[in-house]
C-alpha cells in the first residue's frame, strides 16, 4: 500500500507546482489541448485562465466544433489580464463573421496578434486598428481589403510587423499600413511562389517607406517565382540591420542612412524547380578544382607559368560565365538590372554578409564600385558554379577591414578572379623600361587581423589557397580554420587525417610574425 502510495505521488508531482508555473506550462501548449486538462482533477480545473498565449489551430482536434471552442474561450477569459499573445490558424473555412469577430476581440486586447489561414479571409481596413497591438504577423490567406484612407495610423505602439506570403494586391494597401505604424523597427516581408499561394500577384513588391524601422527582412521564394519586380524601395533612415534575398529587380531607391549591417543574397535570375532538377549542381563536380589539373608545388597548374596564363580550345568551357558576362555588356544598359544604388547604399555598414550567388550579381550588375569605408567584417559563401570575380575588387575598396569570413574556398575557376585566389597563376606586367615586374597582391595591401575559414577539407586546392592568404596577408594575427565533420572523427583513420591537415596548415609560411592558427 506504501508503495502504491508513493507511486501515485510520484505521478502526479506536477499538481504540487505553483499556479503561475503550471499556467506557464498550459501555456506553450496548444490552446484546445490546454483546455483539455481541465477534467483531470479539480486541481486543474481553472488553470486555463492563468495562460499567457492563446493559439487556436482548428488542424487539433475536431473542426468541426472549433468555432464554438474559440466563442467559448474568449467568453471565458474576457477579463483575463495575463494574456498577451493570441494566435489564429485556420485550415479549414469558418464563418466569416465569427471569424472577424475574434479578430477584434484580440486587436482590442492583446498586445500580440499573429494570423494564419489556408484560406482566403480578407479583413476590412476600417476595422484593422489597435492601440493595444505591438506585434502582428499576418500569414498566407489573411490579406487588408480595401484601401485606407490617407495618412490613418493604424496601429500607434506597434513595434513588429511580419507580413509572410500574403496577397499582395494591391501593394499600395500594404505600404498605407507600413507608414501607418509610425514606431515600428521591425519589418518582415516574405513573397511567396504561385506553388505555395495560388494568389501571390505576379512582378510586384511593396514599396517600404518607414522612417523608423531598425530592421528589415526581405525574402522572395527561392524555387517557381514570378518575374523579379521592375524596382524596389527601401526608404528607411533608421534602418540598422538590413536582410534580403531573392531576385535582382530592375533598379533599386534606397535610403540606409544609419545601416550597419547588412545580409545580402541576390540570384540573377528565377529558378523553376523543373530546371533545378534537371540542371542542378552535380556534386561530383568542383567547379573546375579538378585535383589532376595541379601539382603539389607551387604552381597552380601542371607546368610552370612564368608569363602570362594561354588557354587550349579545351579550356573554353571552364569560362563559360564570364564569356556570358562579355556577351550580356553588348546587349545595351536599359535591358540589364543596375544595383549600383543599391550597392551605394549599403557601403556605409560596419558588416557585410555576400551569398555565392550575390558575388556573381555584384560582378555583374553593379556598374561601378564604391569605397566601404567603415567595413569591418566582411563574410562570404563560396559555391563550386561560381566565382570570386568580384572579391578583389570588394577588397581593395575596403581600407579597414579587419575580420574576413569565408565559408568554403572551393569556388568555380575563372580568369577574373584576380590575385585573391590561387585558381589561375598570376599574371606579369610589364614596366614602362621594358621588365617585367609582378603585380602587387591585393591581399598585401588589407589591413585584415582575423581570417576564419569554415568548411576545410585539407585538399591540396584549398591548401594553396591558404598558403596564398598566409603569405600576402601582413597583418593577421588571427586564423580560424573549421573542418569539415568527417576530420573531426574520433577513429584511427579519421585522427590520422585531421592531423595530417593541421599539420600541413601550421607549417605553411605566413606573412605576419604575429598570426597564429587556431582549428575550431
């Protein structure tokens, strides 16, 4: 009987625990759930109403009486001063005017609101007003109908805003309800694919104008989009953190006054998920680092190149993008997008993060390049189908960097990659007098302390590679080298190889007395 006793205690140990942490409990479950536990005891009969976020998702449970369950609850909790967050998510079709009546109830309550729905629910503009609100995420079939009168503020203590894969149409009511909220810092805009929201308008974009956001995050799908919109606009003084990825549109207006980072992934064109299949990266391939193309000196290649680089008919594939690149300049400006404004706009950051693809817009698009004075850290992604075209460049227009991050030194080869990588053998010029003296690395010239190398292999690609930045960068103190997992195996084989890296690494000359090499 004792230990019947203490068995039964034991169970039901989390009936002892104090109201407010059992309410905190309920309240990261489900809300129908929550109310569920009301028939366990008399202990949790009235616990619900001690939650502190109500989210209603009709997929739990029968939708058939959700309705009544959502009708019921607010009832209950009507003088419920705890709550703050309340999250709608309705997969299934519901009245509409039951619908729009929780939606008032929460703007008229909650300090939280977040809406998602698998169907088309418009919500009428003159009734989309809170004083309460401060975050509000709008999601998928929940979309603002109608058009608000000029200059309305919406929502006058609202600090976050997520607008995820709506339908955007028109735009304008979407830019009415941005500059109606006028202390947000956050913006999130998320452009769905027609796949995912049958809806979604095709070739248009909001245009953002806040001069109060601190942080925006743009994102277009990354399969099965529409055309990239003509512009886009990014009025945003205040603007401190800045995130974008998708597609280069045609021309960009953009005021980042006070940016001081920013996040940038930018393809050159759309992909179809169809074409991604069929001509997607085939990972046997190394962008050209092929390991029979090198030897183990210090020559790039098999032979030893002491003029300029001359390539066979054989080797015209290998530069298949940069020939396309020559090929695009003849087709005139207009047809080409320009993101030198964009560009402009960011070279005030203190930290610049470039995807692989953004490398190759960049080289391409960007007619012009700025001087980054304030860089400090700059961090980008290498990718075996594209290249470092733009890299020196970016480097020499960077006076005060002091943090390079690369994730991967495996990049598609190219003649255009400059003195930054190793991939095609260094070109002489010739004096005025008739020698020829070698061109100054555009490594020795950085003021670079930290170089933090993630994704190493120890091939003999990369170890070149390192052996080029070890020996042009004069002032590093600092290397960060992170292997990839398999050299990071506890076994016999794998210790082996770790150390046969590491060691290879640590006895590559360096530039700077002061660097040391750190293997994370």
């Amino acid at each position: 009987m004792s230990a019947q006793r203490v068995s039964t205690t034991s169970r039901d140990s989390i009936s002892t625990l104090p109201d407010e942490v059992l309410g905190k409990i309920l309240s990261l479950l489900p809300t129908r759930l929550a109310a569920s536990t009301s028939v366990l005891s008399k202990r949790w009969r009235n616990l619900l109403s001690l939650v502190d976020n109500l989210y209603l998702n009709d997929a739990i449970g029968d939708p058939r009486g959700f309705s009544a369950f959502v009708d019921t609850t607010l009832a209950l909790l009507t003088n419920s001063s705890i709550i703050k967050r309340f999250s709608l998510n309705c997969q299934h079709r519901h009245d509409t005017a039951r619908v729009d009546a929780w939606i008032r109830t929460a703007l008229e309550r909650f300090s939280e609101l977040h809406l998602e729905s698998a169907c088309l629910h418009g919500i009428k503009t003159e009734s989309f007003t809170s004083s309460t609100l401060v975050k509000l995420t709008l999601s998928n079939g929940f979309f603002i109908s109608g058009l608000p009168p000029n200059g309305g503020v919406f929502f006058p203590n609202l600090k976050t805003l997520s607008l995820v894969s709506v339908g955007f149409e028109p735009c304008e009511v979407y830019e009415h309800l941005i500059t109606g909220c006028p202390v947000l810092e956050e913006l999130l805009i998320r452009y769905a694919s027609p796949a995912e929201c049958s809806w979604v308008v095709a070739n248009q974009s909001v245009a953002v104008s806040s001069p109060s956001v601190k942080r925006l995050t743009i994102s277009y799908a990354s399969l099965n989009y529409w055309d990239p919109p003509a512009s886009e606009v990014f009025q945003t003084p205040s603007l401190v953190y800045f995130d974008y990825s998708g597609y280069v549109a045609g021309h960009y207006h953009v005021d980042f006054t006070s940016l001081v980072e920013a996040r940038l992934d930018l393809r050159q064109e759309r992909v179809l998920a169809a074409e991604e299949e069929e001509d997607g990266v085939d990972d046997s391939s190394d962008g050209g680092w092929d390991e029979d193309v090198y030897d183990e000196d210090d020559n790039c290649f098999g032979v030893e190149h002491n003029a300029e680089v001359h390539y066979d008919d054989d080797d015209d594939d290998i530069y298949d993008n940069d020939d396309a690149d020559d090929d695009s300049d003849g087709e005139g400006e207009d047809g080409l997008p320009d993101v030198a404004n964009l560009v402009v706009g960011i070279s005030n950051v203190k930290t610049l993060h470039l995807s692989p693809y953004f490398l190759e817009v960049f080289h391409i698009y960007c007619k012009s390049m700025p001087v980054f004075h304030n860089l400090l850290t700059l961090s980008f992604e290498s990718d075996r189908e594209r290249g470092w075209q733009v890299v020196p460049l970016l480097l020499n227009n960077s006076p005060n960097l002091e943090t390079l991050v690369i994730k991967g030194l495996v990049h598609q080869v190219t003649d255009k990659c400059g003195d930054a990588c190793v991939c095609i053998a260094k070109k002489k010029k010739k004096m005025e007098e008739g020698q020829e003296q070698e061109e100054v690395c555009c490594l020795s010239t950085c003021q670079v302390k930290v170089l933090n190398i993630s994704g190493y292999g120890g091939t003999r690609r990369e170890r070149k590679q390192m052996r080029h930045f070890l020996g042009n960068l004069k002032c590093l103190e600092t290397v960060k080298v992170g292997l990839v997992a398999e050299n990071h195996r506890e076994d016999n084989n794998d210790n082996s190889n770790y150390q046969r890296i590491t060691n290879a690494l640590t006895k590559l000359p360096r530039a700077s007395s002061n660097c040391q090499i750190h293997f994370i």
